[in-house]
C-alpha cells in the first residue's frame, strides 16, 4: 500500500509540475494531450 501512495504521490508532483510548465508557455493544446494522457492511465 505504501509503495503505491509513494508512487501516485511522485507522479502527481511530476502532473504538476507538467501543468506548471504548460500553463507558463500558454500551450493548451499540449495541455489538453496532458489531460487526456491522465485519464487514460
């Protein structure tokens, strides 16, 4: 359980920091593939 937390806790500080470096160069359409690549995992 914990190895799972730890994980889904490293991968949405990297979403995060995904969103932070989409929403500086204003590219929504990058920021929409982001998105759609999340909900498919």
């Amino acid at each position: 359980i914990y190895s799972v937390l730890a994980r889904r806790f490293i991968f949405l500080k990297y979403l995060c920091f995904c969103i932070d470096s989409q929403v500086r160069s204003q590219d929504s359409r990058s920021y929409e593939e982001l998105f759609r690549s999340l909900s498919m995992t």
